[in-house]
C-alpha cells in the first residue's frame, strides 16, 4: 500500500472510532494518518473535532489552525478553529476566524451562528451560553446592571443616535416591554429580548448602549441580531465525500440536527411552544453544541 493509500485507511479507522465516541482512538487512527500524510488537511481537521469532544481545546486549537494553514480556502477548517477560540473564552479570535470563514462561504449557517455566539459572549448579551450573560447581571433591569430607565437616559445623554431613538414611540415601547418584565421574570425577559431584537436591530443598538457600549465604532455584520434559519443556503457544488460535514456526525448528532429542523418548520409556522420542545430535543441529544440553544433563543 501507498503512504496515501495508508492514511485513507487510518482516516476511515478513526471516523469510525469517532461515530463510536472512542475519541482517544479516533485521535491514534488520525495521527498514524497524519504521519502518512502530513499535508492533508482533512486529518487535522477530524482530530480537532476528537479533541473538541473531550474539551481539549487547546489541542483542539492548534490542529484547527494547522487545517486553516493546509488548506486557507476551506471553510469547514475556520469552524474548528473558531469553536476552539470560543470555548477558551477568546471571543475576539472566535469571532475573526468566524468572519474569515464566511468570507469564503457567506451562507454558511454554522460560520453565521458561531460569529453571533461570539459576539454574544462578548457582549455578555443573553444566550450566548457563557459568562454572566446567562442571566447574570446586577439589579434594575434583570438582564444586567443599567438596563432601566436611568441606564436608557444616560445612555441617550452620550449617544445623539440612542438620544434620537427615544423620539420612536413604537421603539421605546419595545424597550420598556422588556425592562418592565424585571429581575423576578429574567428567563421570559431575555426570551422577549431575543425576540425583539430579530424584529428591530435597533433593539440591540439601545441594549448595547445601556451597557457603555460605544455601538457607533461597531461595524453592521457586528450589530446583526441572531438570525432565524428561515430558508436553507444556494446550492452549491457537492464537496468530496471526505470533506463533507456529515462526514463525523454521531448518531446522537444526526438526530439532534432532525429535531432542529423540525423545530425550525414549526418556528416559521408560528408554533413557538413546539418548537421549544424540538429545540430541547436536540439539546437532550447534544448539550454541548451551543448552535442548538442558538435556535431556542431566536
């Protein structure tokens, strides 16, 4: 057999250790074809994905770097860097890489929700999954300390945009809906918030100046509120079998993805509360994909 012949067969090993969720011999088989064929980004790619499921982020990391390197006009590598970015707390580097990524694939779903989850964290905005933006924050509003009618006129007292906002009735509505709701109701508070902030990006604007947030040296990508899959991407041309993103899907992560497009048939039919129980769902099946808590949020 050929080096390269070699490594196929240590790569197809690994994948299906790694349905298996045997991740230590996942990343033996991927490495053993690493070492036939040093160049090929796919193995790096599939071993990031291992060290990821175990929480090795670092390894994680520095593999998803190496297949960014191999291969810069791949998309898939920039998710396996980002996702490792992210779940070290580096939110500014998650959030490049992500953009990076979707320069070469503007449509990409999964680029698109780990930039907002990024930017979330960031932000410590509500559903982001991390930091004290998951219900954290100090008295007031509920979401986080400033978020009331003191927070909203000192905000407009330092930003002409935010002052000029105040002047839209049916905005400051929407603010007040949610301010109003209060510490004692921060589940249905950062739900409405979500919700609103889809309707009207202005919703965020005014939430992030609440927070001393300077959102006029933000650019628009930054701003975008998290977005709702209501229609699936264009066609594009079918990659190799190897490179697909089914290529290392678990049997518990196919599900998952099935509960989550259900879920988003029911969003778009207005069938909130079911949609929730789909969303759960996927969550149940995998906890730690953070682009299913992204969709019950929405």
């Amino acid at each position: 057999m050929t080096d390269k012949e070699q490594a196929a067969a240590a790569k197809a090993k690994g994948n299906a250790a790694f349905q298996a969720k045997n991740y230590e011999d996942a990343i033996k088989h991927f490495t053993e074809a690493i070492g036939f064929d040093p160049n090929d980004h796919v193995f790096y790619s599939n071993r990031s994905a291992c060290y990821a499921s175990m929480e090795k982020y670092d390894n994680a990391l520095e593999d998803g770097t190496k297949c960014v390197q191999l291969k810069p006009d791949w998309p898939k590598g920039y998710t396996r860097k980002g996702l490792a970015e992210f779940f070290m707390n580096d939110y500014d580097s998650a959030a490049e890489t992500y953009k990076a990524g979707l320069k070469l694939a503007p449509e990409d779903a999964t680029l698109k929700e780990g930039l907002q989850k990024a930017m979330d964290a960031k932000y410590e905005l509500p559903g982001s999954g991390v930091g004290s933006g998951m219900g954290g924050g100090g008295g007031g509003g509920g979401l986080f300390g400033g978020f009331n009618q003191a927070g909203l006129v000192a905000a407009a007292a330092k930003n002409p945009k935010i002052k000029e906002y105040m002047q839209d009735k049916e905005l400051m509505s929407k603010v007040q809906m949610i301010m109003q709701l209060g510490a004692n109701n921060q589940q249905m508070q950062q739900q409405l918030l979500m919700q609103l902030m889809n309707q009207d990006q202005r919703v965020l604007e005014v939430v992030m100046a609440m927070q001393g947030i300077d959102v006029s040296t933000m650019s628009p990508e930054d701003m975008q509120p998290p977005s709702k899959e209501s229609k699936p991407p264009p066609k594009k041309e079918e990659p190799k079998k190897e490179e697909s993103p089914e290529d290392l899907r678990t049997p518990e992560q196919k599900e998952a993805d099935e509960f989550k497009g259900k879920g988003n048939e029911l969003y778009k039919n207005k069938q909130f509360q079911e949609a929730l129980e789909m969303y759960d769902k996927a969550i149940e099946k995998e906890p730690n994909d953070f682009t299913y808590y992204n969709n019950k949020c929405a």
